[in-house]
C-alpha cells in the first residue's frame, strides 16, 4: 500500500491532478500490481523489489496514458481530418530528429541506429554488446538529448521506434 500510495502521489504531482485523482491512480497502480503478483520469483529478488518495479512501471504507463490524451484532447479538429497536416507534421518531426540525432555523441547515435534496424529497444539490446544496465542507462541519455534538442516525450518514442 506504501509503495502504491507513493507512486500514486508522485503520479498526480506529475499529471497535476487533483487530490481526489490520487486514490483513482493508487486503485490502478494496486489492480496493476495485483495482476502481476502471480510472475514474482522470490530466487529472483524480493517481494519489496518485486513491488517497487512493478509499481513504478505502473505509474509510468498510466502517465503515458495520461500525457497520450492530453496530446489528443490539445489537437485541433481540422487537423485530424486535413491529411496534408499528417504529411507537414511528418516532415518537419523527421527534419527535427535528423537535426537532433547530428548533435549526438557516437554511443548515443550507435543505439539509436540499433533500435531503428531492430525495430525495438528490447531488441535492440539483445543484439548489442553493451550490458542492460549501461544499455538502458545510455537510453535514457538518449531520450534526454532528444527532450533537450526540442523533441516531445511523443515524439521522442516515435523517434525512437523510427
């Protein structure tokens, strides 16, 4: 329940959520944890790692949801339906990302050419050579430089499975 109700509050900190959201976020981070509960392995790591994983990924994915919606509710109408504004949106993301990946140190340009030829990050670190620590933590430096170089956390996952 403390692990849920941290997450939830860190959630709704994050989203800017009133008050009352919070026990909303905790019952999803809770059913969240519950369905997952048969998977833990206890020659694995413990029942409070087990709980801290699985809770945060959790709160992140409800963020996603919410940052998802947030997106299309903030979409214009017009822009739904005209289909050239798909093709400019397209054009002028895949001229940012161009721009942002010219600025990237080698380490960080050789992982996001291996995500883009293995088509996931999963298995993007399966075929490279780096361990997944320092894998993820070099991706998360990648996702930051490309937050950083004016690509939206959206955009920045398009980018990424591009």
């Amino acid at each position: 329940m403390s692990a849920a109700n941290r997450r939830a509050g860190q959630l709704a900190r994050q989203v800017r959520d009133p008050a009352r959201d919070r026990d909303d976020h905790r019952q999803d981070i809770l059913l969240d944890l519950l369905q997952r509960a048969h998977r833990f392995d206890a020659e694995r790591g413990s029942w409070g790692a087990f709980v801290t994983v699985v809770t945060r990924h959790a709160a992140l994915t409800l963020l996603a949801q919410h940052l998802r919606s947030a997106i299309i509710e903030n979409t214009p109408t017009d822009d739904l339906a005209d289909p050239r504004s798909h093709v400019e949106a397209a054009t002028l993301l895949s001229i940012d990302v161009k721009a942002a990946r010219r600025r990237l140190p080698p380490s960080l340009s050789e992982i996001l050419d291996a995500i883009t030829e293995e088509g996931s990050v999963t298995g993007a670190q399966r075929a490279g050579t780096l361990p997944a620590a320092s894998f993820y933590r070099a991706l998360r430096q990648l996702r930051l430089r490309l937050i950083a170089a004016g690509l939206k956390p959206s955009t920045v996952n398009v980018a990424a499975s591009n």
